[in-house]
C-alpha cells in the first residue's frame, strides 16, 4: 500500500536529528511497548509481516507521533485483526486507569489466523531456479499493490542491476494476509542516484533486495 | 476499528493495552522485564563493536566475515531475531556504505540492539536515499567528492552491517581496546571510527 510508511525519498522532513548515544528506551513505557510489539505477532497468531502492515494501517497523523506509538498502535490493529482485544477495550481502559469510571466493553471472539509456516523465521528454499543472475538488468514493475509490500514507490518502473543473490525468503506481499509463505528469490538491485532522482541527483548507489516477482528483465 | 480521531497518549495505551493482556493471560511482568533488560543490557552495539574489533585484529577473521557474516558473527555468540541472514560492507578509503530501512526501521538487532532515535525517524529515512552526501554532512561526516557513497535500504530479511575502517595511530591498541573505541554510528555508516 502506498502508505506514510513509505518514506524513501519524500521531502519536507527537514534536519536529521543528533547522534545521541542514548539506550534503547527513553522512558518505561517505551521497554513495555516494545514487548507488547516483540509478542504481538505470537499473541495474534499472526506474523513479522503482518505485524509490519499493521504498523502500516496506522492513521498518518498516528505514524508521525513517534516510532513506539505507531508500535503499539500496529500491534493493537493486529490484536484487533485476531479479535485479540478491542479499540473500545482499550480505551475504556485507558480511562479507568486515568480514574474515570466508565463501564468495560465485552472481550472479542478470538479468530487468529491459520496460515501453513515453513519453520521458524524466513529462509526458505524454491524448487524454480532464480530467473535472474548477477549482472543482469533488470526494470522494477510498475505495480500497484493494495496490501502489503516490500517494493517502495521510489524504485518502482525503475531500471537497475543485480549484484547479489540473497537467500529465498518468505514473500511479505503474501505472508502478510495469511495466504502463504510463498518463498520467492530474492536479489540486491543496484541503481544509479540518477535512474531514481534525475539528472541533477547527488552520485551514488542506492542498493536494494528486491523479491524475484517485482522484478522483469528490463527491456 | 483503530482511528486517528481522539488520539490516546501514547504511555497510556500502551499501560491499558498491556493491562488487558495480562489479564487475559497473553503477557506478564516477568516476560516484559526479561525482554527489556536484555535490550539495555546484553543486545547492543557492544557486540558489533566486538565483532569489529576482531576483525581488525584476525585477517582470517574479517575474511570469514566478508565471505558469510552470518556465521562469522555467530562465532562470537552473536545471533537471533533480525539477524537471521547478516551482510557486512567494508568501508574503505574510496567507498562508503551508509545502511537504511525506508519502509520501517529493520536493523540488525544481534549486533547493534535496537535502532536509535534519528535512524527511526522519517527525516533520516526519507532523505539518506536522495541526498547521502548531505545528510552525512548534517551528521558531521563530511566525506571527499572522490568517494563512492553505497546506500543499503533494507527492504528484505536480509540484515546490514558496516565494517568501519580502522582508524591510523592504533596500531598498538588491544582487541579490547579497539572495540571501545567503535561506535553504533560508525557500525550503521554515518560516521567513522576516530581515535580520542
């Protein structure tokens, strides 16, 4: 989905902030929602992928708060997905544990995905050989994906060349819905700053792993 | 269904979230406070800085690293969740490597822990894509016109990591000594390893 997550070259975001060598979390809160994101997916019966998307459903407006905001709020969506908890649940909640009396909702009808898993974690293997090799160009499709995805907008329709085989993987696009792991090839693409910036961009390589099915030999 | 309108303090959801999943028996203090004290104390940029250091040290080491950084880094009991399959990029004098997720903030947790503010934040994760060269120089890393900027987005499971050079005069320096002196900046590719 072309989502607010989708960041790769939008503009308006001005300075990068501070190197700061702070740890991981700033405030207490901050360690429990990252638990409460770390477990969500074995909570919800769901997967990386589809914790991923949910983080994508998030409001905009929500993304933008900060990244353990739009954690939680993605790890609720994919709660909510598995009738895991409710957003009424959790607001009334939210307002009894701010001292306010109001009535709790009734719990969800728990309804988790089932979807076949390969194993633990994403290497998988395919039987098809991988169609493409290193040094090969290749054109990134112009495709207009409803749900989730690890294609970004900036290297769609794009031309490039592959530098590297990496290991088949689990394909997000399908792995996210609960339809199947669907192992795909998976390749570094490397493409010239100009290809994706015009020509007055800055020189570099911009280099990244494309799944077998974004990909069709350029022309 | 979740929305924007009415928006909900972020501590506050996530108290009333994890509230009602430990009454529903789905979390408990003593998971959060194992996963959180892992996260601040054992998973973090020492163990890149660790894994740095030797290969600074051992050439068959950092030759091992370059060729398979998975099981190379494995060697040094650094492994687990998003760093399932780990490709280090060696810096040198005329090439840079800058790593980045666009699409969220994947990052090698083994070697690094969790990801700091500004690699989260949508400035960096926008503009390191367009505009290397200037956002290195925002971070204080001003790089010479003759060398080579790699930007690594990491759109798949696959997992970055940056082997900086070895900064001159630390010729004399221990293993142990070197590893202090790496920093998660340097490990990500927006800053370079320097001597105080």
């Amino acid at each position: 989905m072309d989502g607010i997550h989708d960041l790769g070259g939008m503009q308006g975001f001005g300075q990068v902030q501070d190197l700061t060598a702070d740890g991981p979390f700033a405030e207490p809160w901050e360690g429990k929602a990252f638990v409460i994101g770390a477990l969500s997916a074995r909570i919800a019966g769901g997967n990386l992928h589809a914790m991923r998307h949910a983080i994508e459903r998030v409001p905009p407006s929500e993304y933008l708060v900060g990244y353990w905001n739009r954690w939680t709020f993605g790890a609720q969506i994919m709660m909510e997905d598995s009738g895991i908890v409710t957003d009424d649940e959790v607001r009334a909640r939210a307002a009894r544990l701010s001292g306010q009396d109001v009535p709790e909702p009734p719990q969800p009808t728990p309804n988790k995905p089932q979807m076949p898993s390969g194993g633990a974690g994403n290497l998988r293997s395919r039987d098809t050989p991988p169609a493409f090799a290193v040094g090969d160009r290749v054109r990134v499709a112009d495709l207009d994906p409803q749900g989730h995805t690890r294609l970004p907008r900036y290297v769609r329709r794009r031309t490039g060349t592959v530098t590297a085989l990496q290991p088949c993987q689990v394909f997000p696009d399908t792995a996210a819905h609960f339809v199947a792991e669907d192992p795909q090839h998976c390749y570094t693409v490397d493409f010239d700053s100009r290809e994706l910036w015009g020509p007055g961009a800055e020189p570099f390589r911009l280099s990244i792993d494309l799944y077998e099915p974004y990909l069709e030999p350029a022309p | 269904m979740t929305s924007a309108s009415d928006h909900l303090d972020p501590a506050l959801r996530v108290e009333a979230l994890a509230s009602l999943l430990i009454e529903r028996g789905l979390l408990d203090e003593a998971t959060i406070e194992t996963f959180v004290k892992t996260y601040e104390q054992s998973v973090g940029p020492m163990n890149g800085a660790k894994v740095v250091a030797k290969a600074w040290t051992d050439p068959g080491y950092r030759a091992r690293l370059l060729a398979d950084g998975t099981a190379a880094i494995a060697e040094l009991g650094f492994k687990g969740p998003q760093g399932e399959h780990m490709v280090v990029l060696e810096n040198t004098p005329t090439l840079h490597h800058v790593v980045v997720c666009t699409l969220c903030s994947c990052y090698p947790w083994p070697v690094l822990g969790l990801p700091p503010s500004w690699y989260k934040d949508p400035a960096y994760r926008s503009r390191v894509v367009r505009e290397p060269r200037q956002v290195l120089r925002e971070f204080g890393l001003d790089l010479d016109d003759s060398v080579e900027i790699r930007v690594h987005d990491s759109s798949s499971e696959v997992r970055y990591m940056v082997l900086p050079e070895r900064p001159a005069g630390t010729g004399g320096y221990s293993e142990a000594e070197l590893a202090d002196l790496v920093t998660r900046d340097a490990m990500v590719g927006v800053a370079k390893v320097a001597v105080p």
